[in-house]
C-alpha cells in the first residue's frame, strides 16, 4: 500500500505549477453574495492553513465583478473547465509581463454547468477554487464552513476524496471532510499529513 510519501512525490511531480510562490491568493465574489460569508469562507481557510503550518495571504476585492468569471457565464451557469484555464492564462499572474503569481478563489450564487448538484470545484494545477452558493446555501454557515474547508483542501493540492487514496498506517475516517458529501468540519489525521507533507517542499 502506498505511504504519503508516495502520494505526494506522485503529484507533485505531475503538477509542476508556481501560482503559490507569493503567498497570495486573491477572492472575488459576485454582488448577491453577502459579507458575511466571505469572512466566514476566509476564516475557514485561514484555520486550515494554520493546521498545516502555511501562510496564504487571502485578499478579498470587495464585491469585484471579475471579467474572467463573467466571460465563462453559460445559460446563468460557470464553466469551470473554461474559468480554471483563463485563470491559469491571466495576464495578472505572468511576471514576464509585470504580472504577480497569485492564486484565485471565486465566489458565485450560479451553478456549474452541466453540474445540478456540486457546490464547488478547486483545482491546485490551476491554482484556482470556485464555490457555488445557489439555492440560497450562502446562509447555510455551518455547510458553508464546510464546502471552504473541503474545496481550499483540494486547492492545496489533495486532487482525491478521503475513500478514493489508500495510505498505509491510517484507518479509514467516514467523517473526513474530505468525503465528497461533506459529512463534517474535520479533516482527518491522514489528509492533513498529506498537505503538511505536499507543503514542507515550497516556502509559503
């Protein structure tokens, strides 16, 4: 059975990408998205990331209509696939051209195209994350914790659910966060090792 070590060497050398360089990550969200929810979905963030001992810089752009996630609106919903490749390819991110590497997270009341039933999507390649708040689930705050948690852990690097990687030495944990329905808030023992041990290789 694979170690965590075997995970992560895996990965890492499948995903070379440096939008985490400098600590940033910057967060849009639509108008009808409410404060409250953004400080809440930052905040969970921001305890993950003490967790495992890195230090992103959550900037918030104040109810910033992103071009980028306009461009990708289909019939009222996102186009994820499209929005993580612009994303990646924003002019914003490439020092060559005065640009700062930096990671995205976007906040939308819309679904996911072709999607009726996902709350959002995170991609550590892309450096990206959107979460999906329809159906009014932006003032359900104890999911919400638990949507930021699951989909910032995937933007740190872990592409799998909780049952769908094996490690030697860790118990299954039926109430990961890391499930793919959101059972709770916690991330077990063998997830976190996974990000502390994916992040003990880049100085963030």
């Amino acid at each position: 059975m694979p170690t965590i070590t075997n995970w992560v060497e895996e990965l890492q050398q499948s995903y070379p990408t440096k939008w985490w360089k400098n600590g940033e990550i910057r967060l849009f969200w639509e108008p009808d998205i409410e404060i409250y929810g953004v400080d809440l979905v930052i905040d969970e963030i921001n305890k993950l990331c003490t967790t495992i001992s890195v230090n992103f810089n959550i900037i918030p752009l104040d109810r910033h209509k992103s071009s980028i996630l306009q461009s990708v609106v289909h019939d009222e919903q996102i186009d994820c696939k499209r929005l993580f490749n612009l994303v990646q390819l924003d002019p914003s991110r490439n020092e060559n051209i005065g640009g700062y590497e930096h990671g995205n997270i976007f906040i939308t009341s819309r679904k996911l195209l072709n999607d009726p039933v996902s709350l959002g999507r995170a991609s550590y390649f892309h450096g990206c994350m959107v979460l999906c708040l329809y159906d009014r689930s932006q003032y359900y705050y104890n999911l919400l914790r638990r949507l930021a948690r699951h989909q910032m852990t995937h933007l740190l690097g872990l592409p799998f659910h909780c049952d769908q990687f094996l490690v030697d030495g860790y118990n299954k944990y039926e109430l990961c966060n890391m499930h793919y329905a959101l059972p709770s808030g916690e991330t077990c023992p063998k997830c976190i090792d996974f990000l502390r041990q994916f992040w003990q290789k880049y100085k963030v």
